[in-house]
C-alpha cells in the first residue's frame, strides 16, 4: 500500500510536471515590409522559426534563421539577406521575453487570451525592447498563438536607400503565428 | 548621308541596348525562386554526418553549406504537417537529438505521401542553417526542399 501512494504520487508529480512548457519548430513568421504607396507586396515568411513557452514562469523565446525567410521574387530574397538584413554576418532573430499577465490563463482548459509579451527582439545584430499584445487559444491541450508587431527598421540598423523607399516601409510588420504542443522530455 | 549615319551608328545601337537592358531588368524583375528538383546538389551527406559537422564548427559549417543546395540521406524520424498544410520532413536517429529538418517546397507537397515515419529516403533542399536548442535538440535546417525518389 505504501508503495501504491509513492508510485501515485510520483505519476502526480510527473503529470503536473507536463504541461508546463509548450514548443514548436515550425512556428510561421512573416515580415511583411510593404510601403503604403508601393504596387507590390514585399512579404517574407519563414516556416521553420522555434518557440518555447513556459506556463508557469510565463518566459517564452523565439527563434528564426534569416536564411529561412522565403519571398515570391528571388530578387527580393537576395536583397533582403545580402543589403538589409546581412544574414552571413547575423544568421540569426531572436526574441526573449515574458507572458506578462500568464497568470489570467487557464492552460488546463480550452479557451481564448489576450495577453500581454514584453521582451527583446534581437535582429541585425541590435537589441530592442519591444511589447505587444497576443491571442493564445488554449485547444486540446495546445495552444494556438498568434501576435502582431510593428519595427522601425532604423531600430535595427537596417536602412532602405533611397532608390526603393517608395516599395519598402521604414517600419516592418512582423506577424507570428504558431501551434505550441506540450514538451515531454 | 549624314544623317543616316547618325540613324546608322548612333540611335539604332542605342536603341539595341535599350530594348536589351529592359528586357534584362523586367526578367531579373520577375525572376522566380528556381525549382529545388531541377537543381544539382553541391553536397550529398547523410543527415547523421551533417548534424555532428554543424555540431562540431557551426561557423565552418555555415560557410560550407548556406544557401547550398544539399542531398541528405537519412531516417524518416518523423513528419509534420502544420496547420496550413506544410509539410516538415525530420530525418536523423530517434536515439539522437540532433535531426535535419526539411521544410518541403509547397509545389511538391502531393508527393510527401509516398513517405513513410521509418523509412530511408534522401530529401534535396537549401540550407538555410543550424539552430541550436539545448532543451528541443538542435536542427540542420534545410527549406524548399523536395524528396529525392
């Protein structure tokens, strides 16, 4: 009997131990650069950023490979990666940061957020702090999000000659959207 | 006579490089992302190999590989579809935490049906780098990538 409870209680433990952090590495980021007044779309999306989320603590990260960023004009890759974002010498964006109100959700059972992310973003090299709002939907265990974020690419050190400053913004809007499963090691 | 010269040698020729020069920007312009399948491999690696190399020298690796057209030999460890109906092609060991992660070229999706979790295929794709993650295990990534049959 005694050895019953101990057994009990460590699957307790371990099931409450599950749960607490969620991950995925296809989460989808899109970077979407399009000026008001340009006829095109200037779009890149990558499909193979990670992210982790810990419920408990409320910390979460992201991270993405410049080189993963796909555009529909190849022109418009090499551009991105060779003059902006020089994704040889800085391969890799990075956000780390917090849920700040994690505590209002319920991870346990289905149903839909709006939460508060503060953190830095890291990109070019340069680090800023940057905070915006994000929808989690709790679903099956999983959890959906999706969050919207508006950088001044000046912050990053990235500059637009003024050749294309009527295609390209001077602000990219980066929209990030992802399946979060439990992570069981 | 002069000023059929002019026509001649002056305007004619530069309306030759003209045409020539909008020609060139329009298709540069419009120049699409080539099909990973017509491409030829610069390296042909098992994803075991690829792994343990970007492991070992990440920086040597990335300047070997990067937007390198690459062949992995490998396990099917497993096979993701994302919401939007992406597939993601993972080979590697199951006993390691190191994997290839091969995004699959959405023209190409239809035939990722052929692959089964388990089995031995070679995927052709570009790399696009190494994302190291202690916790998750850590990723070759490899994007537009088809599978070789």
């Amino acid at each position: 009997m005694k050895n019953f409870f101990v057994a009990a209680i460590t699957v307790l433990v371990a099931m409450t131990g599950f749960g607490q952090k969620y991950f995925t590495k296809g989460a989808q980021i899109n970077f979407d650069a399009t000026s008001p007044s340009s006829p095109e779309k200037i779009e890149g999306i990558n499909r193979t950023a990670t992210c982790v989320v810990d419920t408990k603590t409320g910390n979460m990260q992201f991270a993405a490979l410049m080189k993963g960023f796909g555009f529909e004009r190849a022109l418009m890759e090499e551009h991105f990666n060779e003059n902006y974002v020089e994704s040889d010498k800085y391969p890799k964006a990075e956000f780390k940061g917090e849920i700040k109100n994690s505590d209002k959700v319920d991870f346990t059972k289905d149903g839909t957020y709006t939460v508060k992310i503060k953190g830095k973003l890291t990109m070019h090299g340069e680090s800023k702090d940057v905070e915006t709002d994000a929808k989690l939907t709790m679903q099956n265990g999983k959890i959906k999000a999706t969050a919207e974020l508006s950088v001044l690419l000046s912050d990053y050190k990235i500059s637009i000659p003024g050749l294309v400053a009527d295609k390209v913004s001077k602000t990219a809007k980066i929209t990030v959207s992802c399946l979060l499963e439990p992570f069981k090691s | 006579m002069k000023r059929k010269n002019i026509l001649r040698y002056i305007v004619l020729p530069l309306l030759v490089i003209g045409a020539a020069a909008a020609i060139y920007i329009y298709k540069e312009y419009n120049r699409k992302q080539k099909d990973t399948a017509s491409l030829k491999p610069a390296y042909s690696v098992t994803a075991s190999s690829l792994v343990s190399e970007f492991e070992a020298n990440e920086k040597a690796s990335n300047t070997k590989y990067l937007d390198k057209v690459i062949r992995v030999d490998g396990m099917v460890k497993q096979l993701e579809k994302d919401d939007k109906g992406f597939y993601t092609i993972i080979l590697g060991d199951t006993a390691s935490m190191l994997s290839v992660r091969c995004s699959i070229d959405s023209i190409h999706t239809s035939e990722v049906a052929a692959v089964k979790q388990g089995s031995v295929i070679a995927v052709k794709g570009i790399c696009s780098g190494f994302n190291a993650d202690e916790m998750l295990g850590s990723d070759v990534i490899l994007v537009r990538s088809v599978v070789e049959f």
